[in-house]
C-alpha cells in the first residue's frame, strides 16, 4: 500500500550544469513529487545512492505547493531563462499519485503562463488528460513527450527493458 506525506521542499526546479541528451534534452528539471510508485527494475533511482534520498519504496512524498514555488521561482528569476524543462527524470510525473494530487498538471499550467518549453518521460497513459495543455505550450513554444515501455514477457524485455 502506498503511502502519500505532503511535504514542504525548498526548491521546486533543477538547473543542470550541463544539457544531456539522456536527461530530457533541457537546462532544467523538475518533478512535484519525491518516489515513484512504478519501481521499475531497469531505473536507475533504484541504486542505493538514491534510495537513501526516497527512504521507505512504498512512500511517496507529494511536494507541498510546487506550483505556487515554480510560478514564483520564474517570476522572481535573475538567472534563469526558458528553457526545455524536464518533467521526470527520478519519479514519473503520471504515477499514480498524479490522479490525486494534480502536481504535474498544476506545473505544466505555470509553465504554460510563462511559456517555457517541457519534454515530459513516462510510461502511463495517465498523460492522456493533460494532452489539450501540452498542445498549447506546443503551439507558444515546445513540448514533447517520450514514453518508456515495459513489459511482463521476460523474452520482449530482454530488448525493450536495457
């Protein structure tokens, strides 16, 4: 059973050092929760570095008022400047959570006021709902989505699970 804690975080919105083509092609990450329900065996967060930083696999930490930090962190920007923003990276933004808590949603819609471009990762279909919002950043700037697919036939995911 999953667990959800509200918790109150400093900073909302990563700026890398360094775009990677691997890390969502963008300057800057984010994601409104800590944890991902989805566990995939071939994630990297699993390793033990990151784990420490997750705590318990079945808690996920929701991030108290992301979009009310992200809109105020862009407005009251020296540094920052728009740039694709990664949504995901460590946690899913459509986890399950996601239908509960509406961070990634919330985000996506400050994004959409400043128009700063976003590349979204996941694997669930739970994106769906958020199509019409990613549309609209699309035609004021960039969006994209890129899918991970898994599988439960051990023969495909010798292929598709690397």
């Amino acid at each position: 059973m999953i667990k959800h804690i509200e918790k109150q975080f400093k900073t909302i919105i990563n700026k890398h050092k360094f775009i990677s083509p691997w890390g969502g092609w963008g300057r800057y990450s984010l994601s409104g929760y800590q944890g991902c329900e989805f566990q995939c065996i071939y994630c990297y967060a699993r390793a033990e570095k990151y784990n420490k930083h997750f705590g318990d696999k079945n808690t996920i930490y929701v991030k108290k008022d992301a979009a009310t930090m992200l809109d105020l962190r862009i407005k009251r920007a020296r540094t920052l400047e728009p740039d694709i923003v990664s949504i995901a990276g460590v946690c899913d933004p459509y986890q399950i959570s996601e239908l509960e808590f509406n961070n990634t949603r919330k985000c996506l819609e400050v994004l959409a006021k400043h128009r700063w471009p976003v590349n979204i990762w996941t694997k669930s279909a739970h994106v769906l709902p958020d199509i019409d919002l990613l549309s609209q950043i699309a035609k004021d700037t960039y969006a994209s989505i890129s899918f991970s697919i898994g599988t439960a036939n051990d023969e495909l995911a010798k292929y598709i699970e690397r």
